[in-house]
C-alpha cells in the first residue's frame, strides 16, 4: 500500500512491535504443521495455459498479506489496516482478516470445508483479493500513464474517469490464477508489493520478471483464502510461485470467489 499519513499509522501502532515476534512465531508454527496441497509445483509449462484473453504471467513469487496485518509498523508500505484504495480497508471489511493472537491480527489456516473463509469473523467484502504492483491512483507515474497501459482504460465505464483520481481502474478487477492443477480467481484491492508503477509486468505481454526484489522478488500478494485456495505451501511465506493474468467479469467461474463479491469504489 501507498497511502498518505503513514507516519501517523506507524506512531499508533508503534507499541505493539515487541508483539510482532510473537506472531511470526506462531504462524511459523502453525504453517510448519500445515498439510501440504495435491498442487504442490507452482510451476506451470506454458503450453497448459490457456491461449485466449488478456496475456499471463507466468511463476511469479506470491507472499501472504490480509486485512488488518502489520508485519512492520515503521515501514510506509507496512500496514494493511488500509489499502491504498481504501483508507479504512480494515473497518469496511469487518476486521482483522484471521485471527487475534494477544491483540494482533496473525493469518490462519483456510480450508476448502468453509469456503476458504476466515473462521473467527464474518467478512463484509470478498476475502479472496490480491494486489499487484500498479496504483493507479496514489502514485503519479502510474495515474499518469493509466490510459494508455490499462487494457480495459479505453472501455466504456472507464474512458470517461481517466483524469479523475477519484476513481480507480484497479481496484475490484478479477484476476486470474494457477498453481498446479489448482485454479482460483481474486479482486485486486491494494496495489504492491515494494513497486506501484511497474507497467511493464503487469500488463505487458513479454512475461516481464517484477521490477520489485525485496520479499523474494515477489510480484503479488494474495489474501489467506487465496493462499488456502491455491494449496500454498507457506502459510505466509515468499516460495511459493503462480501464474495469472486479468480477466473480465464474464471470465470469472463460479466459486467461493464469488459468494461475497467486492463492489465499492474508492473509500
């Protein structure tokens, strides 16, 4: 995330750093006893990947973010009790995204028996989103470009906002993802990680690498549901891989994805 009083943010939570430890322990702990999916390989061969529709992108590292996290209070980009496309992500979602360990919210294992839903609350928006490294609103050189490196930025319903930053052409997209036999589909609802106007990757056809090197070199992070959907090996880790690439909303199959659908604009 990218989003102006950070500093402020980092102020408040600053006490619970000692806390943080605790945390990691205990996700490392419940991920080390986590039964590992039939979908093991995040790699995929290119000539499994479907031909039509927007291009992919292919074993990209993809770490474990959720809503309400904060793995590094002094660090701009180190809180998800909002996105860059929502000021009060945490509070319109309904909360911590998973589960209170000594009053930090920690991830947790999820399960296909529920949906891959979060099993202590009742979520207000989609639990199966992701971000990719394009903010189209908050990051000039992104707002700047959006029209013309934004497939869809020249469709009717988005050709009309291009100079308005109150309106984002990212946020709520559909994205599609694969990792082994297992396929999934999220809502981009923050944009990271480490970049916010990597064109290049994210849209381009030429399977770019990310611009970003820090968390692996990761070129997303996914929420817990997507992380449980895919058969993630890591509970929050920076190993694992999938490909993906966007897709219109008809493209979407029907899924636990779509039990609870994200639909509001920038907040």
């Amino acid at each position: 995330m990218n989003r102006i009083g950070c500093a402020v943010l980092a102020a408040v939570f600053g006490s619970i750093v000692a806390v943080v430890g605790v945390v990691l322990a205990t996700s490392a702990t419940v991920s080390a006893s986590r039964p590992t999916s039939a979908g093991e390989s995040g790699g995929i061969p290119s000539g499994s990947l479907p031909t039509d529709g927007y291009p992919w992108h292919t074993n990209i590292v993809a770490t474990t973010f959720w809503v309400g996290e904060i793995f590094d209070p002094n660090a701009a980009d180190g809180s998800q009790v909002y996105s860059t496309y929502d000021s009060n992500w945490a509070s319109n979602y309904g909360g911590c995204d998973g589960v209170l360990v000594t009053g930090v919210c920690s991830t947790e294992v999820r399960t296909a028996s529920n949906g891959y839903f979060p099993s202590q609350m009742t979520p207000r928006q989609n639990p199966f989103y992701l971000d990719l490294p394009y903010d189209d609103v908050n990051n000039p050189a992104a707002f700047a470009q959006r029209g013309s490196v934004i497939p869809w930025a020249q469709q009717a319903g988005f050709k009309d906002h291009l100079s308005d930053p109150s309106v984002s052409l990212m946020k709520n997209r559909w994205v599609e993802l694969r990792r082994g036999t297992q396929t999934c589909f999220g809502q981009i609802e923050d944009a990271g990680p480490g970049q916010y106007d990597d064109a290049a990757y994210v849209f381009g056809s030429a399977d770019a690498r990310p611009q970003n090197t820090r968390y692996g070199g990761a070129g997303m992070d996914v929420s817990p549901a997507l992380n449980g959907c895919l058969g993630f090996a890591d509970l929050n880790g920076d190993t694992d891989t999938v490909s993906w690439r966007f897709v219109d909303d008809t493209s979407v199959t029907p899924g636990p994805w779509t039990t609870l659908v994200t639909t509001t604009g920038l907040q």
